[in-house]
C-alpha cells in the first residue's frame, strides 16, 4: 500500500534519532585540515540596519560581540537601533531576561553612517540590498577599509559568492552567511564555500555559529544555495497547477495537511505580492501581475490571493478564483482537479529531486545536510524527518514517477536519482 505522505514518515523514535544525528553531522566539514587556527572575531561590522541587518547584529550582542551597523542615512540607523531596542525589551517583559539586560545587549552595539568605521573589524557582514552590483560596490569598499585578515560576508540568499569575491584582491577571506528572516530567532544559518574561501575562514565562520547558537549547515555556491533554489521547485509546481485550474487556497490546505504552518500562497501574501513587481509588468507570473495591478497585494493591502477581514484572517477569493479561471483560459490549458496527495506529490517530488541534484553537484556534503537546512530554516514538518529523509521512506521510485511525469523543462529527473532507483540504492547509503 502507497504511504500517505500526510502521515508520519516512520515512527517518532527513529526520527528523532535521525534529526539529532544529521545535526550532529552537519558540523562536521569533510576534508577541513585538523587543527586550523581560528581567526580571533572581537568586533563584527553589520552594514544594514533593516530587518536583517538588525536580527544580524543582535546575535551577536547577545553574545556579548562588540557591533558596529552601519546605514547609510541617520533616520534608518536610529530606526533600526530602535527596533532592536523595543525587541529586547517585549523580550523582557515576556521574562526572558532580566530588565537590566536591555542596556547591557544595547551597550554591545553602536551606530555609524561611514563604511570607515569598519576598518577594525575582525568579520564584515553585509545585508543590503539582493542587487549584484550594489553588493560588489559595497565589497569593492571594505576590500580597500578592512584591515588584513579580516572576514568579509554576504547575508545573500541567492546571488553567487564567488563573483561578490571576484572584486576584492582577498577571495580567500570571503564567504557567505546567509541568516534567515527574523535572523534573531531562526535557528539555520546557511555557510556558503566560495571557490576560494580559506579553510580557517570557514572554520571560523562555523565556530563562530554555535557561539552565536546557530544551526550551521555548510553549502557550496549555486542560485539559492541548497534551500531557496530547492523551494523555487515547490513554488514553480504551485505555480504550474494554478494554472491548471488547481485553486491556491486547495494547495495551501495541501501542504498544510502535509504538516507546513503556512502554504506557497499564504506565504506570498504575507510577504507581499509586489516583491520585485513594478506597475505594467509582464512577467512568467501572469496572475500575480493582474492581482497586484488590482492593488491585490498581499494582507497588507488586505487582498491578495486570499480576502483578508480586519484580523487578517484570510478567506478563498471569488474574485481570485475567477481571473485564474480566466488565464487558464486564455492559455488554452485543460482544467483539472487535484487531490490532496496528488499536490503534495507534485509540490514536494521536485523538491526531493532537486536535492538529488545539489547532492550531485557537490553543493551539500550529506543529504542530512539538506534536510538540517529544511528542519531549521524553512518550517518542515519534523515528523517528516526531512525532504531526503522522507524519500528515502516513500520510496525513490515513487519520486521519480512522478518527477518524470511533469514538465521535463522544468523538473528533470536527477541522475543520482535515476541511479539510486536503479540499484535500489537511498540517500541515506551515500
């Protein structure tokens, strides 16, 4: 009998058991020479002081590193040490600390509107805008600022570390660290090798996350390293059955089903439709395009692919319900229905398969790997183990049926995949 991919993937003992031990493991970095030196970090420079930078910096305060952010108008930087502020102190009336520590974690940060200020620092981290050429202008900068040896970082969440690299005349002290939103309180934090990171410099960066109390993950340079590039597969199937006259609401529920707080569409009305969206474009995305053109932006609007009442409680759309029915349509694509499995199978397969692929390309060390990034930083369903947990316990040559019935352009089977099944191999026995 096929295994509902609702249920449990195996009992809760071995997943725990497994959980615990992929952790574990995910600290381990393979072929790191024994015994490197760790470059000493007595001051960290943040450059942001948004949502990101300001998680950023508290992590380190509260771990009693000196912080120097850096903005560039003082509005924002006072904004910003502001929110920080007001976090610590709702953290201390909920009793998480005492009244008293607010000043203490206050008085680890400190403020500047001149990248200068940076210049004796021991690591960098920038989290400015997702623009390739801000950010090399931005590494172009502290190359000339920083002091020798000192650690320079990308919070990306997408763009290639080794080009941001490719601008400084010391490749070998960058790297990516990638937080995750609100990076005061997610766990993951995504290391990513550049071609030339040094092995001190990664050494240092994953010692430097247990004393920050992360869950390190090391990954390798490829478009959204292991755990964005692996969700884009989920939101282009969510995508593709959309239009196919599949309802968001029916996908949400799906994958809520499947245990995920939150679906791809409730997702994006919370983040907001009009991310990277401008007025009059046309984009892959031909229902976003026409929502957000309504001002169907997301809760913030209090439309989006849901109607949201003054709670944001979100209800199906009859309007969204009939401009899908529309695109679909126009596209002259036949209409179907979808079960819950079937959009499980069709959101989480290509997932799965797309892991196979990073696998293959070296840009994890383990599967578990994958699956630690998945646990901590994206909201999967513990008693799921994991995306290459749960594949290996549905069976791979499920996965590969389904992932090689859906658009070849989109979601080809990976070759480590198609090995695997052929030799009856799993993720677990690489």
């Amino acid at each position: 009998m096929t295994q509902s991919l609702a249920a449990p993937a195996a009992p809760a003992a071995e997943i725990s058991a497994y959980i615990s031990e992929s952790t574990r493991k995910a600290w381990v970095v393979d072929g790191l020479p024994s015994g490197v030196a760790l470059r000493p970090i007595r001051k960290v420079g943040v450059i942001g002081a948004g949502t990101m930078g300001g998680g950023i910096s508290m992590n380190f305060a509260n771990a009693g590193v000196p912080v120097c952010i850096v903005e560039m108008k003082q509005d924002a930087l006072d904004r910003g040490l502001g929110v920080i502020r007001k976090n610590y102190e709702n953290s201390a009336a909920k009793g998480r600390f005492p009244i008293e520590e607010v000043a203490v974690r206050m008085g680890h940060l400190s403020g500047s509107l001149s990248l200068e200020a940076l210049a004796d620092c021991d690591l960098v981290i920038e989290a400015v805008f997702e623009d390739m050429d801000i950010k090399k202008d931005v590494f172009r900068r502290l190359d000339a600022i920083c002091r020798p040896g000192a650690i320079l970082a990308s919070n990306t969440s997408y763009l290639n570390i080794d080009e941001i690299a490719s601008v400084t005349r010391r490749p070998e002290d960058v790297i990516g660290l990638h937080f995750f939103s609100p990076a005061n309180v997610m766990k993951l934090l995504e290391i990513v090798r550049g071609e030339k990171t040094s092995a001190d410099v990664i050494a240092t960066s994953m010692d430097l996350a247990r004393k920050i109390e992360k869950v390190a993950t090391l990954v390798g340079v490829c478009p959204g390293f292991v755990g964005n590039r692996m969700l884009a597969k989920r939101q282009s199937a969510a995508q593709s059955l959309v239009y196919q006259g599949v309802m968001p609401w029916e996908i949400d529920a799906a994958l809520n089903a499947f245990g995920f707080k939150m679906g791809p569409f409730q997702m994006s009305d919370l983040a907001g439709l009009d991310i990277g969206w401008k007025p009059g474009a046309k984009t892959q995305n031909p229902l976003r395009d026409r929502l957000c053109e309504m001002d169907r932006r997301g809760q913030k609007t209090g439309a989006g692919f849901y109607d949201y009442d003054a709670q944001r409680v979100g209800r199906p759309s009859p309007v969204v319900e009939g401009v899908i029915r529309e695109i679909v349509a126009e596209k002259g694509l036949p209409k179907r229905t979808a079960s819950q499995e079937e959009i499980i199978e069709e959101c989480i397969f290509p997932m799965i398969n797309e892991g196979a692929k990073i696998l293959e390309e070296g840009k994890a060390q383990r599967s578990s790997d994958i699956d630690v990034v998945w646990l901590n930083g994206y909201g999967w369903p513990a008693d799921k183990g994991g995306p290459m947990f749960l594949g290996d316990h549905v069976g791979l040559d499920r996965v590969l049926s389904k992932v090689s019935s859906m658009d070849p352009a989109l979601y080809s089977p990976s070759d480590l995949l198609v090995r695997l099944v052929n030799e009856g191999g799993r993720f677990a026995s690489l």
